[in-house]
C-alpha cells in the first residue's frame, strides 16, 4: 500500500542521502527488504527475532531485572 499524507505532513517530506528535503508521497516500502531490516533491527538491540520481544537476557544485562520479571509475568518477554 502507497504511503499516505498526513495533515501534518502532507507531501510525506523527508531528509534525502545528501540532506536535501524529498517527498516519499505514494511510496512503497519493499515487504522483504522491510522484514531483513526489521529482524537486524531486533537483533542488534538483543530482542527476539521471531517475536519482536525483549529477551530477559537482554534486560537483566541493562540492569533492568525487576521490569523482566514484571514483563515475564505479563508474558511480554520471548
């Protein structure tokens, strides 16, 4: 599906490669060249691949063990 304008933002105006501004208006996001760059996305940042959640591994080498077992108990982490 094309991208669509907002009332924010109606030509979809974003920064180019060299920094000039450039209209996406009408654009389509190719679905697998999206789906790689999603799973890099969740793997650079330690989060599962296959479910897009945090990992409780991930979480406690944050130091953030307390919200891991708050989102285990949830069943919010993979």
């Amino acid at each position: 599906m094309p991208l669509k304008a907002d009332f924010h933002n109606r030509e979809c105006l974003v920064p180019g490669k060299e920094g000039e501004i450039i209209s996406k208006k009408g654009a389509v996001v190719d679905r697998e060249q999206f789906e790689r760059m999603k799973d890099e996305y969740y793997q650079l940042r330690g989060w599962d691949v296959e479910s897009g959640l945090q990992t409780k591994a991930t979480l406690e080498e944050l130091i953030l063990g307390d919200i891991a077992e708050e989102l285990e108990a949830k069943r919010f982490l993979s």
